[in-house]
C-alpha cells in the first residue's frame, strides 16, 4: 500500500513547514501569496485610490483632471530642482533651438504660447531670484533673452 506524500514548503515569515498549497501559515497567520502579487494589487489599489480621491473632489474625470493640472505639477516641481535658474550661467544663446535650451536649463516655470497662421510664437518664463528672466522664441529658435 503506498502512501501518499504531501509536499511542504517553509513559512515566509515563521520558516515553519507547511503544506504547499496552503494560502495562510496556520501557525503564524501569514499570507503566503507571492510579494510580487501583493506588490502589484497594492499598487493598483493605490491608483485607484488616488484616481476615487480626485474624483471626490473634484467631481471630474480623474484623466481630464491630470491633464488640465500637469503644467502646474510639473512647474512646481521643477521650480524645487532648479529655483531660480541663471539663463546666464547656462550659457543661453540666441539662435538656440527650444530643444538645446531645454537640455540647458530644463522646464520653464511657465511657457506661453501663441500662434498666427504659419508663426509660432513663445515665451518661456523662468525664476531668477526675486525677478524672472523671459526667453522668446520664434518657430522653434530663440530670438531673445529679457531679464525683469
């Protein structure tokens, strides 16, 4: 007659041996599922969270809300990894493309754009101390550099 052989497995937290397809230790009342599982479903758990709370508030689409409010978040954000950028010191030079002044000097503070049929025009704003410092662009290439 054969006997049957169960298969164990340790504890994650206690190291007790417990049979494999056990889901909770019976001695220490651990979960046995995968960290990684529990990583993910905690991580969505918190987007949706988070998505329900914006909602809450402020009574709109979570994605609507995002997308009116990330120039704001980003500004914000890069305004505490670069207070008070020196367009002088990154060595801002007219002629520059937008792309080479943001590899200099990163986001603006705020960018204002305005278009008239085939000319794009901007104005990116950037903090300087108790003042602001104005770089104008005109179709991609920096024209000007005005410092207030």
């Amino acid at each position: 007659m054969a006997m049957k052989v169960e298969e164990v497995k340790p504890c994650r937290k206690c190291a007790v041996q417990i049979p494999v397809e056990a889901k909770v230790c019976p001695y220490c009342r651990r979960s046995q599922s995968s960290p990684v599982k529990v990583l993910v479903f905690g991580l969505v758990l918190a987007v949706v969270a988070s998505l329900a709370g914006i909602w809450a508030v402020t009574r709109e689409n979570p994605a609507v809300f995002l997308r009116k409010n990330l120039e704001k978040v980003r500004s914000k954000a890069q305004d505490k990894i670069h207070p008070g950028v020196d367009v002088a010191r990154k060595k801002v030079k007219v002629g520059m493309t937008i792309d080479e002044v943001r590899s200099l000097l990163g986001e603006p503070y705020q960018i204002n754009r305005a278009v008239s049929g085939d000319q794009v025009t901007e104005q990116w704003v950037f903090k300087k101390g108790d003042g602001y410092q104005y770089l104008y662009f005109d179709n991609d290439v920096l024209k000007t550099i005005e410092t207030r």
